[in-house]
C-alpha cells in the first residue's frame, strides 16, 4: 500500500476528485490544503478508491479523467464517534467547497484555467455519491490551457486563504447544516446567502469567480469592471471617472503607468457600459483581438489591486462608513500633489 494520510483507508467518508489544467511543480510527495490531498499517485486509486463497484457505478469515462492531471482526495473522519452520522451530503459540500475556494484563489497567483470535475464520496459500504458544479474557469482570453504551479506558490493560496476567512463577514441565512441537507446533491449554497452580510472584498471575490466563468470575452470584461465597482465607489456618481482615477493611484508607479492604468479603466468602462446596454460597440472595441487584449489588460490589473486589498489594505476596505472611505481615496490623490 502506498503512504497516505493517516486513517485515510478506514475514513467513514472518503472523497476523491479529478481536475484540469492543473500540473504542480515537484509533486514527489503528496501536497496538503487541510483535510484536501493533492497527489500524482494513481496507485491510490485502486487501493482506496476504485474498486469493480465503484467503476461500474461512475463509469469508466469519469474514471478517465484522472489519468492526466493531479488529482484531489480525502478522507474525512471527523464523523466517525458520532452515534448518528450526518447524511453525506453534508461532508462531500464542506469538501467541495473547501476545493473551490482554493481553486479560486489560484487566480491570486497566476491567470489559469483549473477546474474541477465531479466530487465522488463513499462510506465505508462502498456506496457513491457525487456532487457536480456546472460553472468552469478559463482563463483571461477565453481558453483552457495548463499551467504549472509550484509548492511555493501553492504555501501562498494558504496564506490568502487564511486571510480571507479572517476578514470573511459571510452569513447563512439559516443553518449550514440545514442548508446542505436542503440542496442535498445540488449546485450551491450561495442562494441561502444574505447579499449585504457580504463586505465589499467578498462581493468583488464572487464578481471575480462570475467573469472567470464568463462563456464570453465581452461577459467577462463586464464583470472585471464590476470588482472595481466593488471596491472604488462610495456613491453613484462619477462612477467611471472615480473608479479609474481611484485604481490607477491605488496601484501607483510612475505618472506614465498611473496614467496607461487610468486609460486602460475608462475603456473598459465604455466597453461594459455599450455591452450591458444591448448596444453596438465601438467600432475600436468590436474586433475580438482587441476584447482579449482589454481582457487581459485588466486580468493583470485586478490581481495587483486584489492581493493589496486583501494583504495590505483590507482594514480600510472594509470600512462601512462610506464618509472616512471617500476621504481616504481623496487622501491619494493629495499624495500625488504632495510628491510633485
């Protein structure tokens, strides 16, 4: 038998994963998000995961697609001196969405397009359930394509992870539990959420997870434009200017990349204003070469203002009184006049 997890192979709920697009960089031994497993190892697929039963339950193209790629795994024994274990529903969501999250943040480090197929879960009689999304990243020009990552880089998903569920404001409308037991095998939980318990670095994380998962470039774009919404607006006027004015200085550099930043964000502006109104675009936007480019322009752009928000800034992101946020964006401004 190959080494895993401690208790792995006697765990009362076992939970294993395929992904795409996802290749990590010396994965000599197995690399660990929590209870999530990330390994190249097929030889624990049919040690603890696919016996004749198990096959002939999912079928043998689902069990394709973890020949490629890493793949994710647990074992969740958290359960396991209950007297009334929860129904499985409730395990392989928390699983999933642990999975998802740190899917998400991967964009933190670097553009990509991983994703993950259908989450299985059995207990110890060898019974499958599955749980399936229907949403998949791609990355800022539409394709899905590879990209390595190193265990490094992965240390700093945990670090962002950590980060987030510190400032994290998220409320259920209900009870978790009850929450999973209502949607049983379904999509998601964010119906139940309550949308103004979500502070503004949380609503600009589920705009950013919208756009990536955008079928169209103009789509996405307009939910780029959207974070920034999120984070550089206080009241509903101006908005355009304001938002690109208030970015450019927050990212900074010299005048001439403040300025190129603050150019980059009013033409998305006009983009997504042309778009979302059901109007022909600009005759400068319409050719799809140049939807990438704004697409990418602003991808890049995003993940320097987003990992500042959330490493450096997040004190004053999170403020609710919408009067001290103003006066701290137009501190930037005075900034600038002070260093000339």
């Amino acid at each position: 038998m190959p080494e895993i997890t401690p208790g792995f192979e006697t765990g009362n709920y076992r939970m294993f994963c395929a992904l795409n697009h996802f290749l990590i960089k010396d994965l000599d031994s197995d690399y660990f998000f929590g209870p999530l497993g990330f390994t190249n190892k097929f030889e624990y697929l049919p040690n603890y995961f696919f016996s004749e039963k198990v096959i002939r339950q999912i079928g043998y193209f689902e069990c394709n697609h973890f020949a490629k790629y890493p793949f994710c795994f647990c074992a969740d024994n958290s359960y396991k001196t209950l007297q009334n274990p929860p129904a499985i529903t409730i395990p392989l969501n928390v699983q999933l969405i642990d999975l998802e999250v740190f899917l998400q943040l991967l964009w933190l480090i670097k553009d990509n397009s991983v994703n993950h197929y259908t989450m299985f879960a059995f207990s110890d009689e060898n019974k499958v359930h599955y749980l399936r999304r229907s949403n998949f990243f791609s990355n800022c020009k539409g394709l899905f394509e590879d990209v390595e990552f190193s265990r490094e880089e992965l240390d700093k998903v945990k670090i962002y992870y950590e980060k987030l569920v510190e400032i994290s404001s998220k409320k259920l409308s209900v009870d978790q539990e009850s929450i999973f037991e209502k949607s049983g095998l379904g999509p998601s939980i964010n119906q139940f959420e309550i949308y103004n318990s979500n502070n503004r670095i949380e609503r600009a994380i589920f705009f950013l997870g919208t756009a990536r998962s955008a079928n169209t470039i103009p789509l996405r774009i307009s939910f780029y434009v959207a974070i920034l919404e999120c984070l550089f607006t206080t009241d509903s006027s101006g908005l355009s200017h304001k938002i690109a004015e208030r970015c450019a200085l927050y990212i900074g550099g010299e005048a001439k990349l403040q300025k190129e930043n603050f150019d980059r964000i009013k033409k998305a502006y006009a983009f997504r204003t042309k778009f979302f109104h059901g109007q022909n675009l600009e005759k400068s936007h319409a050719p799809l070469e140049i939807q990438i480019l704004i697409s990418t322009e602003l991808d890049n752009l995003l993940r320097q203002v987003l990992n500042k928000v959330i490493m450096d800034d997040c004190d004053i992101f999170l403020q609710t009184n919408q009067q001290v946020l103003e006066e701290w964006f137009n501190s930037l401004i005075f900034k600038i006049s002070e260093a000339k």
